[in-house]
C-alpha cells in the first residue's frame, strides 16, 4: 500500500510541475509532494528534514552560481562579452548561432552544465535583444548544449562525479569512454538546431558600434577566470563546490563595492529563489522513494532487463536512465542507477560500461523535459524573470524531436569505443 501512495504521490508531483495548473510554479509543486509524503507518514519529518540539510551543497551552489552570474551583469562585463561574441560573427545570424553553441560546449565541458545554463544564458539574452533578433532559438540552443556537451569530463556535470566515484572509473579511463559520445552529440545538436531553426537564422543583424568596457567589468572577467579555474580544482580533489561559488560569488560583490557599482536590492532580485523550494520539495519525495525501496526495486529490474548483449546494455541502461531522469530529476536517477548497478553480482567491467551508459542517459535526458535536470531549471527561471515564458509543453516539443537523435549518437559512440577496444577501461 506504501509503495502505491508514493508512486501516486510521484505522479501527482510530476504532473503539477510539468502542467503548472492555475500558474502555480515548479517550486510549490514539489513542496506538495513531499507535504502529501510526510502527511501520508511516507517519510518521517525528521528524515525529511536530515535530507534537505544534508543536501546543503547543492543549496550552495546554485545560490553562488546565480550570485555570481548577477554580479557580472551588475560590473557591465555581461554587456562586453556579449559585444564582443557579435563583433566576431560579423553580422551572420548562423554564424554567431554556431559561436554560441559551440561556447556553451567549452563551458559546459570544462565547468559543468550548471554553469552555463547560469553564466551563458544571460549573455545570450542580452545580445539578442541588442542585436533585435528572434531569441528563442539562441535561449533553446543555451539550455540544449548545457546538457547535450556535459558528458565530457567528470566535472562536466555532478552526475559525472558522482557514478565514476562511485564505480571506480579515473580521468584517463573516462576521457578515453566519453570523448567520442561526447564529441557525436554535440554535432548532431548543433546540426539539428541549425535546420530546425534555418529560418531564424538566415538573416544578418547590423555589428553594434564598439564601446569600451569599465575597470570592474576587465577586473570581474578575471576574478571569473580564477574562479573557473579554481571550480575544476576543486572538482578533482572533491572540495564543495558550493563553498567555491559562494566565495566567488562574495568576491565580485567586494570588487563591485570598490568601484561603487554594487547594488544588494537588484542582486536580491536577480536571484531566482523559487529554484530553493523546488530542490527543497524534490529532495524530500525521492528520499521517500528511497526510503520504502522503490528506488532499488526500479534499478535492480533495469540491470536485469540490460541482459549481456554489450549493445543492449548500453541501449537498455541509457534509454531507462533517461526515462528515469524525467520522472525523477537526473541527481535522484543518478544515484538510483549507481546503487542498482553496484548491488549486482557484475564484473568490474560490466559496472563501468553501465555506470557509462547511465551517465549518457542522465546527462542528455534532461533534453526532453525542462524539469529533467536544475541546469533546465536555472535556464528557465531566468527566462520568466526577464518575461519569457516557455511552457513545459513547447519544450518537450523540441526534446522529442531531438533527444532521440542525441541519444543515438550516444550510444553509437560509446558502443564503437567499447568494441573496438578504444577505451582503456578494465
């Protein structure tokens, strides 16, 4: 009967964030699902509560990263950077497309996806309304890429860490996996993209007249470098990365303070808080799930239905991780999967090539729904706060058009790597 009311309760959830009825946001949603879990004693207050505080970094993060991403608007270095991204492109519509895209991929793969739905995004923005062209296809092509380039590198997106921690997958034996998934994938989106969107970006925009940017907006790209590079230290060494984006984030507010430029009510306003509620309420009702064996029920049947046909496993693990990650969010799947994967009587071997295709299925999943992975959620929160709303319905629009492309090439990738002996894995 437990397991009944949570999958009810899940579904209930699921469905609140995806049709928002009466326009009640993603946030609130998810609060009532863990509040219906905690009411229906499906999960105790207080293991309710040990679950959030223990997700602490998390909460850390995205406020930092939001932080950081509103601080650099506030220095004028937003504005540069995007002046600058329409001065290469020479008034090509496609080419400052493909210059996006391609950009969001180096953040994506070098500082994880998290951080380009955050820093990129409003760039992105702000150029196009500079430049007066439709910015639909450039918002898309920012949220896409921030997911479709984060299987790169483990730092490339926190689900990366977390599975090859987990099942003893190093650097060498990663890159070695993952490089040509990673490099099919984000060709075809950027090839998919510039078809679905060829009418878009036929046109030619007029190159803005160049203006020279302030101090604090040179000095705050600096203080960006350091902290991108200190981000992927501290991704090798296993520091809280939370802690890095706060400290970040509390320099470029003393920078900004120095040149008198700080201004604490538009940082208060530039930060989408609603993002806290949402993680708040997902936390709770998939540590319910957790909690009455759900979880291990759903990863164990995976891991059966993968059988040891090498193709099929990479297909079945992928395909079911990415289903998962849409009905769950791809942290909670992440961690289902790894658990599943690592109870089973497998070889070394076997668990790597698993824990690799659920890495495919969690990173390029999110792809189909906007709820799929918190990067989505970073990209669309900003979005409602400059007014533009997209709706769960015309996004999944293009996730079911293009996600099934990506995956293929995903799997493609990883099975040519695998059976042709070009990883360097056990």
């Amino acid at each position: 009967m437990q397991q009944i009311l949570a999958l009810a309760i899940l579904l209930v959830t699921v469905g609140l964030v995806f049709t928002r009825p009466k326009g009640i946001s993603e946030g609130l949603s998810a609060l009532i699902g863990a509040a219906l879990a905690i009411i229906l004693r499906l999960i105790s207050p207080a293991k309710a509560l040990n679950s959030v505080v223990e997700s602490w970094n998390i909460f850390l993060f995205f406020l930092g990263m939001m932080a950081i991403a509103a601080l650099a608007d506030q220095s004028g270095a937003i504005d540069f950077l995007a002046q600058l991204a329409s001065s290469i492109s020479k008034g090509s519509t496609l080419r400052l497309f493909i210059l996006i895209c391609i950009t969001g991929a180096a953040i994506s793969t070098l500082l994880a996806n998290d951080t380009t739905a955050v820093v990129l995004t409003p760039i992105v923005y702000t150029l196009v309304l500079r430049l007066s062209l439709d910015p639909l296809p450039f918002m898309f092509a920012t949220t896409f890429i921030a997911d479709t380039a984060s299987i790169g590198l483990p730092v490339s997106n926190p689900i990366n860490l977390i599975i090859s921690e987990q099942t003893g997958i190093d650097l060498p034996h990663y890159i070695s996996a993952m490089w040509l998934p990673s490099l099919l994938v984000i060709v075809v989106n950027i090839i998919l993209f510039t078809v679905l969107f060829r009418r878009e970006l036929r046109t030619r925009y007029s190159v803005p007249p160049k203006t020279g940017a302030s101090s604090s907006a040179y000095i705050t790209i600096i203080i960006l470098m350091l902290i991108a590079i200190t981000y992927i230290c501290a991704s090798y060494i296993g520091w809280p990365l939370g802690i890095v984006s706060v400290i970040g984030a509390a320099i470029l507010a003393v920078n900004l303070a120095k040149h008198h430029k700080l201004s604490i009510k538009r940082l208060r306003e530039d930060i989408s808080w609603s993002i806290f509620p949402f993680i708040t309420g997902l936390v709770i009702v998939v540590e319910m799930l957790r909690g009455i064996g759900i979880t291990d029920h759903i990863g164990r049947f995976i891991i059966r239905a993968a059988g040891t046909s090498l193709i099929r496993q990479i297909t079945v693990t992928t395909l079911s991780s990415m289903i998962g990650t849409n009905l769950f969010n791809n942290l909670p799947m992440a961690l289902i999967m790894t658990r599943a994967i690592n109870d089973q009587p497998l070889s070394v071997a076997t668990k790597q090539i698993l824990s690799l295709a659920t890495i495919l299925g969690c990173d390029l999943g999110p792809n189909l729904t906007h709820f799929g992975s918190l990067a989505n959620f970073l990209w669309l929160f900003f979005l409602r706060k400059e007014g533009v709303e997209i709706s769960a319905v015309e996004y999944a629009k293009l996730g079911v058009v293009t996600v099934p492309f990506l995956l293929a090439a995903a799997i493609l990738g990883l099975w040519i790597t695998i059976r042709f002996h070009l990883w360097t894995g056990i």
